[in-house]
C-alpha cells in the first residue's frame, strides 16, 4: 500500500521536532507518514509499492532542488509541499532570485510562516494557490496549548548548577564569525563568493563590547545569573571562558533547546538571531543589544526599525524595568510569523489534507523540468551508510585514496549529525503525543 506523505528534513536540531509533530498528527488523522533525512539511502519501494502521494520537502528553491530532493527520492511526484524553512532573511536576500525561488519551484507549494513572505513570494512571480500561510509549526510548542511541555525555571536551573532563588537571564549570541580568524574568514568568503570581512569584524567588537557591559553588569549584580547561549560556530572563544572563569554567575551553556531557555528565562537579550521570534510566540519580551550598527545586508528584514540597546547605561537601564515592551512592532512580527488562533501544526495538516485529496494545484515536473537520475549519489548514500552501521570511517577505511577519503568522510560526518536513532525518535513522539488536540480544539494565542 502506497505511502501518503514522505518528509524530509535537512538540519535535526531546526526540523526534526516539528516534523515528528506534524507526521502523528497525520497519523492521528489515519494517514500513514515517514520522515526521511535528505541523506538518507535511496529506497526503491519509495519509487514503487511505498511511493508516496504527497512529498513534504525541507526546501525547494530550483529545478535542481526538485531533481535532487523529489525525483531521486521516489521518482515523479506533482504534489510537493515545501515547508520552506528558511524565511527569516536580510533585505539584500528577500530582493534577490535565490530566495525568492526559480524554475519549476515556482510551481511547488512554498508554504509561509507570514503575510509578509507569501505576498513577496508573489511579488516576484508566484502564484496566490502556492504561497499559502500556515504560520510557522516550529512556534506551536511556545503556545498555551503546549504548556507543561518545558521544564520550568526551577527544574532547568537544578539541572545545570544554577540557584533557582536568583533571577535567570538569557542571552541569545549570533557572534558565529567572532571566533574566526582572518584566513577562515577570507577562505569562507572565497567559497561564498562574497566578502564577509566587515561583518566578521562587526561580530568581533559587538561580542567585545557586549561581554564588557555583561562584566560590568554581573560585578555590580550578584542576584543575577547570566547564561550566555553561544551560537553553534562560537566552538572556541577565550573571551567567553575568562569572563566564565571572572565572574561565578556567567554561565556559557549549549545544551537543551533555546526554546527550553526562553521559557524559564526572568528576562532575555539578543543581538540579532531570528530566535527573537520565537520570545514573541512565548509571551515574552527582550532587549536588543547593539554595541554597533550591523550591516543590513546581514541584519534579518524583521529587525529593521526595532528598538536596540546601544549603550552600557541604556543595558543596565533596561535590566531594571521588570516589564519592557517587545522590541519589534506586532505587525511587523506577526507579519512574518502569523500566530493564528490555530496551532500551526493543524494548518498545515489541513493543507497536507487538501494537496492529498485533490489533483495537484500546479505540475512542478512539467514543462521546463528535465529529470535525470544521480546514480553516483545512489550508490555514494549506499556505501557510507553502510560504513555508518558498522561504525567504519570512511578516511580509515580508504586511506589509501585520500580524494575518495576525503569525500566519504565529509557525507559520513552529515549523516552522523543528522541521525536520529529509533529510541530517540520514540522518546521525543512519547513527549509530543499528550499535546495532540484530539477534538480540534483551540486556545486563544497572542504575543506579548
């Protein structure tokens, strides 16, 4: 019996959570469901007795996307659903053709987490049927209707050392280029074809400042516990580990979700991470801390015209007020993260519903796509996660051919970081399940 939806994730930590919550509510609805890693190895039941009705794809910007993540998953397919997860961008990007999709993948349904983002989809060539907004899934669990879903305050600080007694700050780092040095940097500019020297050295006199303000700040108050949630790339920062080892109430911690963090934190501060959305679904406010303009072709649009924190005084000031007014207007966030007064998750199984009874809105393999099979791909994916369930790497195993080593390590580190074993999948849906609104019902939702 065919399959009725196959998804398919990219990234675990930014997808995988919300597709597990997506695919039991599908199941909940008698549908049958797998998610799939764009690594994965290539199934031939998924292209015949398993094929798929509807493929849920994780992006889906060009032909060559269409090629690489549908046809080379499960053959021709014109119902794809893309749920389209990079939308937060600068402005410089929201005007480009990359983002805006090309080809055939015009023709997909690039579903938005915002008005703003359907109507620039639209803007530049799409049709109204393929931009539906279904607000962003990932959101839901910040909803009242997800409440209990978090630890608390007090179990996160027992968790992690800190005293439950004091007042929790969050601080959301971005500072991914702070911790590169000038030949990283100008070896990712030459491979991105753009020149991120400035805004590395605006990433490294931002974090310069903005631990100087936390040291002053932390000297003067020891009631407060400051966690510095790094950014993935901040992997080696002296600076962090000397103010960690100054002052006893700087805590630089990676582990749990920033979700988990938002939801226990007393109060919170960003530089310019899209995770400020994600205060806003909470309820919850925060400062924007900017020790220096940042360039706006690398600022995220949904920044522009906030209200930023520029000085020490003005951070300390802010520190006080136990109640300040989020930094960003309603409309624009609300704009490009639509709350709803459905959960996310039930709107886009609706529209996962309708693409599934219907005939297909649009035909993406149509006419201007040409298919063609990546054999090399096929038996690439076949071999390192063969390797991968044997626990052979791949520069050991073919050191005698550095180039071909090279290769398969670089596959079998993605498939190691994106593998989600069966226990963890089942300890994470165990978690999901209670939250599932059997009858449909609602609760009211609203920024802060």
């Amino acid at each position: 019996m065919a399959l009725d939806f196959l998804i398919l994730y990219e990234h675990t930590v930014r997808e995988y959570e919300s597709d597990l919550l997506l695919k039991l509510e599908l199941e909940r609805r008698g549908y049958s469901a797998e998610i799939r890693q764009l690594l994965d190895p290539k199934h031939l039941r998924l292209f015949r007795r398993d094929k798929p009705e509807v493929l849920v794809a994780s992006c889906m910007y060009d032909n060559e996307a269409i090629n690489s993540h549908v046809y080379n998953n499960i053959g021709r397919c014109n119902k794809i659903v893309n749920l389209h997860w990079e939308q937060m961008l600068s402005d410089t990007q929201e005007k480009g053709d990359w983002f805006n999709m090309n080809g055939n993948a015009k023709r997909c349904i690039q579903t938005c987490w915002g008005e703003r983002t359907a109507r620039r989809l639209q803007a530049h060539g799409m049709d109204a049927k393929n931009t539906p907004v279904t607000g962003a899934v990932m959101m839901d669990f910040l909803r009242p209707e997800f409440k209990g879903y978090f630890l608390g305050k007090q179990a996160l600080c027992e968790k992690f050392g800190l005293d439950p007694a004091k007042h929790l700050h969050l601080y959301i780092s971005s500072f991914g280029y702070a911790s590169m040095n000038d030949d990283e940097v100008a070896e990712l500019s030459k491979m991105a074809g753009t020149d991120f020297t400035g805004f590395a050295r605006t990433n490294r006199v931002s974090m310069t400042e903005t631990l100087r303000w936390f040291d002053r700040y932390l000297a003067g108050h020891p009631e407060v516990e400051l966690v510095y949630r790094r950014h993935p790339s901040e992997w080696n920062s002296p600076a962090l580990e000397e103010l960690a080892k100054k002052r006893p109430n700087f805590h630089v911690i990676f582990a749990d979700s920033v979700k988990q963090w938002i939801v226990a934190a007393d109060s919170i501060s960003i530089w310019m991470s899209t995770a400020i959305a994600e205060v806003y679904m909470a309820g919850k406010s925060c400062h924007i801390l900017r020790p220096a303009p940042i360039e706006h072709e690398y600022d995220p649009v949904i920044y522009k015209d906030a209200q930023y924190v520029t000085s020490y005084e003005e951070f300390a000031a802010a520190m006080a007020d136990p109640q300040p007014p989020f930094p960003i207007a309603r409309e624009v966030i609300e704009g490009y993260f639509d709350p709803g007064a459905r959960p996310a998750y039930l709107r886009m199984a609706d529209l996962l519903e309708d693409v599934y009874k219907n005939p297909p809105r649009d035909h993406p393999m149509g006419e201007g796509f040409t298919p063609h099979f990546n054999l090399l791909k096929f038996v690439a994916l076949a071999g390192v996660h063969f390797l991968y369930r044997h626990g052979w790497e791949p520069r050991r195993v073919f050191a005698f051919c550095p180039p071909l080593a090279n290769f398969a390590q670089r596959i079998y580190g993605y498939v190691d970081k994106a593998h989600v074993t069966p226990e963890e999948a089942e300890r994470m849906a165990a978690r999901i399940r209670p939250y599932l609104q059997s009858k449909g019902e609602t609760v009211a939702h609203g920024g802060a």
